[in-house]
C-alpha cells in the first residue's frame, strides 16, 4: 500500500507540474487541485519534501496570478516542511521565492530578509548559480532602496558566478544592472 500511496502522490505532483506548464487560465485551476491532493497524500505517507514541492509550486501559480498574500501563505506552508526534511536547496528556493514577491510589492527590507537567508542557504549547499541569482537579486532591491555603491558590490560578487556557471542570461542580467547601478552613481563612462 506504501509503494502505490508513494506512486499516487508522484502522479497527482506530475499532473500538476504538467498543468502548470501549459499557464493557461484552464490548466492553472487544474493545477493547484492536482498539487492540493498531492499534498494531502503526501502528508498521508509522511513525505515532507513532496508536501513541501506542492507548497511552493501553489505559490509559484498564485504569485503568477497576481495573488500575491495566497502565494506568500503557501512559501510559508512549505519553509518548516524542508527544513524538517533537511532540503536546504528546496528551502532556499522558496525563500526566493516569497522574496521576489516581497520585491515586487515593493517591500524591500522583507524581501532583502528573505533573500539573505536564501544566500547562505545557497553557499553552503554550494549551489553557485542559485547564489548568484540570489546575489543579483540582493543588488535590485538595495538598487530600489537607493543604496547604489551595495548594489554594486552585490551585483560585482554575482557576475563570476553567472559565468562560472555558464549562465549567459544571468550574466547579461548581472552586466546590465552593473549598468544601472553605475547610471544612478553618476558614473556614465
């Protein structure tokens, strides 16, 4: 009964996944039940990680519709749920998350909160990529706060690592808000 409880929880998540991948108005509805009945066996067979996973896509959906308190609630719901399964990359992934949704209700200080705590999650799991997502993100808001010279430093630390991990977007992400930043210190050249 264990193994087909585990197999019908991993469906219910794929059926989710799938339907969020279409974003349509259709499937995103259809998503969130395949992901709420995840949970709920998930919960049923004491599998943290899969509950937490469903968690955090409900969020990525809610945050995606512009329900931004639903999505905040869900990152929540599922933060003590990695911690408990010990998945520092799942944890640090949703900790992004709520912090983008800090940033974009213009919330920065929370938002930096969320994303200091992402960062040494992401050092020490030595994902280096997750950390210079992080890192640029970090430069955004202090560049939203006005504090340019931060920006800077955050947005310089993150520009190795973006190209050390052969992501060209982030990099050229990164470069242009080195851009920015040096726009809003004056420094054109």
């Amino acid at each position: 009964a264990q193994d087909s409880d585990r197999l019908a929880a991993r469906m219910k998540f794929e059926e989710g996944e799938a339907l969020r991948a279409q974003g349509t108005v259709e499937s995103l509805p259809l998503a969130l039940m395949k992901y709420e009945e995840a949970i709920l066996l998930c919960r049923a067979i004491g599998n943290r990680q899969g509950e937490a996973a469903s968690h955090n896509n409900i969020g990525i959906i809610y945050n995606s519709l512009g329900e931004k308190q639903k999505a905040i609630d869900f990152y929540t719901r599922a933060l003590p749920l990695w911690r408990a399964a010990g998945d520092r990359d799942g944890e640090a992934a949703t900790l992004n998350n709520t912090g983008a949704v800090y940033d974009s209700l213009g919330e920065w200080r929370k938002a930096l909160d969320f994303y200091i705590q992402a960062l040494s999650l992401w050092r020490a799991v030595g994902d280096r990529r997750g950390e210079a997502t992080t890192l640029n993100r970090i430069g955004s808001v202090y560049n939203s706060l006005g504090e340019w010279r931060k920006a800077l430093d955050f947005h310089t630390q993150a520009l190795p690592l973006a190209s050390a991990v052969g992501d060209p977007s982030g990099e050229a992400t990164t470069l242009n808000n080195i851009g920015l930043a040096y726009d809003s210190l004056g420094e054109k050249q």
